[in-house]
C-alpha cells in the first residue's frame, strides 16, 4: 500500500535534494557569511553562469535561500529557518533510532545473561 507523501515530506525532499550536493552545500556556506550576487556566488566555480544559476534556482525552490533586490543586483541570502528544519528532522531520526539502539542493546544484554546461567 502506498505512503500518501504530506506537504512537510515534500518540502523535506526539496530540502534534502537542494542539500545532496556539494557545489549548492558550499554556496550555502558562503551565504552563511552574508548576501552575495549569483556572480560572486559563481567565482570560485569552473561553471557556466547558466550552470550556477541552475544550482541557485533549485536552492530556492527548497527554500534555503532568498533573492532580494537591491538597485540593479538580487543578491542572494541564506534562509536559515529553512536549514533549522532539516535539523530538526535527522535529529528526530537520531533521537528515535539511539532509542531503537538501546532497546536492542538491552535485550541482547538480557539474552546474554539468560544464556550464561
């Protein structure tokens, strides 16, 4: 039977797609310092424009980043509410998964000592 996906797990998905790559994780991190232009973005990149604008667009379709205007330019800026969910979600999965681990840890603990009486 088919999971029927919500609106939060497609935004995840965006979220995660946006993320699964390295040249959009590290655009990411130079926002972090601050806004910058697509050309700014784009310097360190042996990319094409179009190619950087691409990895700009599919940013901001998962939300992680802005474009404001300011006179002739859009600079970009990072949104970081946006990252605090994809936080909080792996620490969601972290959270439930170490409580998986200890109850299995424990019953393995409980089968060992039943064994060695």
């Amino acid at each position: 039977m088919p999971v029927e996906t919500t609106t939060e797990d497609q935004r995840l998905d965006a979220l995660f797609t946006a993320l699964g790559d390295s040249t959009r994780r590290d655009i990411i991190a130079r926002l972090s310092a601050g806004e910058a232009t697509v050309k700014e973005l784009a310097e360190p990149y042996a990319m094409s424009m179009q190619a950087v604008s691409q990895h700009i667009r599919i940013l901001e379709r998962s939300g992680l980043i802005s474009r404001g205007r300011h006179r002739q330019t859009r600079p970009c800026r990072l949104e970081p509410t946006v990252l605090a969910d994809a936080v909080s979600w792996i620490e969601e999965s972290r959270r439930t998964w170490s409580e998986r681990m200890d109850r299995l840890e424990t019953r393995l603990a409980a089968l060992q000592k039943g064994e060695s009486q």
